[in-house]
C-alpha cells in the first residue's frame, strides 16, 4: 500500500501538471485574503465596544 494513490491526489497532481499556475494564484489568493497584519490598537477598540450578548436574544422587553 505504500505506492497507493486515490484517484483524487492523481487527479491534482495531473491537473497542476496541466495548469502550472495554480499554486501561485492560490497563494496569491491566500494573501489577499487571509495573510493580512493585525492593528493591536485596533483590535483592543474592537474589543472595549464589544456589548455583551443577552442570555436570550430573541426575547422582547
């Protein structure tokens, strides 16, 4: 079993063959969208305006 390959990992592998850019647009997916700097100054006003959530939140007063 140590040369087996499912039909899913030979289907990638053929596919970033066929198309030798995909795993640089998803890098550069990944930056725009996930790999950003954090403002620690920032997230500490995120955090002091935070209002606490009621126990039930659908409940009227």
């Amino acid at each position: 079993m140590a040369n087996y390959e499912s039909e899913v990992t030979r289907f990638l592998k053929d596919y970033k063959k066929e198309h030798p850019g995909t795993e640089q647009a998803q890098r550069d997916g990944r930056a725009r969208l996930w790999d950003k700097s954090i403002d620690a100054e920032q997230q500490e006003g995120f955090r002091i305006a935070r209002v606490p959530q009621r126990p039930y939140v659908y409940q009227n007063d």
